[in-house]
C-alpha cells in the first residue's frame, strides 16, 4: 500500500525556516516525481516544487524560487522542502504527492494540473508574529 507521509510543519515567524519531509514507502517502481501542493482555505491546492526521480531535476513557482529547495534522499525514500524567508502568503497546509502522469505532460502549469496519484495527509505551515 502506498504511502506518503509529511512532517515538520509549523509555526514560524515571517523570515524563518522550516523543512519539510515527506517518507514515501509502498511504491512498487519509482513514481515518476514527487511534489509538494499547498493549500489554503477556500481555495484549490497548487503546486510549489516537485523533483523528478529520473535525473531529480527541479521545479518551483515563482513565489518560492530563491527561497525554497526540494532534495531527495533516494537511499531513505525521503523528499525534502527546505523553506527559507517564510512569508504569511506561505502558509497553508503542505501536502506530498506523486503525480499519475510524468509530470513533463504539464508543461509549465504544472502546479495547477498536477492529477495527483497518491497524496499524504499533509502538515500545516503558520507564518505568523
């Protein structure tokens, strides 16, 4: 059975840190990426980075480059999202998935069209003083 589970969020003041872990376990092959969605009430689920498995390239919004970076531990099954400079607009909560597709059939709305295959239960991210 397959099974992302997320840790390490939070509350964190406006220009703090929090990294994020996601264990992935129950994959019979590799899936094709794995990414991290946000969510914030009233609104639907948008992408924020994903790495591929392949050749773990990586993909950010705008609104995070420069202050986000995903990583991979492929020994440990384990997927990262380092979170510098947090912003209030950062909060929400933050769920792993893996994508149904390859990701690459997205193209550049990829953080709006993700059909998620499998998805964790998410953790929650508070950028507040």
């Amino acid at each position: 059975q397959v099974q992302l589970l997320e840790s390490g969020g939070g509350l964190v003041q406006p220009g703090g840190s929090l990294r994020l872990s996601c264990g992935a376990s129950g994959f019979r092959k590799a899936p094709h990426a794995i990414g991290w969605f946000r969510q914030v009430p009233g609104k639907e689920r948008e992408g924020v980075s994903y790495i591929t498995t392949s050749d773990e390239t990586t993909y950010y919004v705008d609104a995070v480059k420069g202050r986000f970076t995903i990583s991979r531990d492929k020994a440990k099954s384990m997927v990262f999202l380092q979170m510098n400079n947090l912003k209030p607009e950062d909060a929400g909560v933050y769920y792993c998935t893996t994508p149904g597709h390859p990701p690459g059939v997205y193209g550049r709305r990829w953080h709006t069209d993700w059909q998620g295959a499998h998805w964790g239960q998410g953790t929650r991210v508070t950028v507040s003083a």
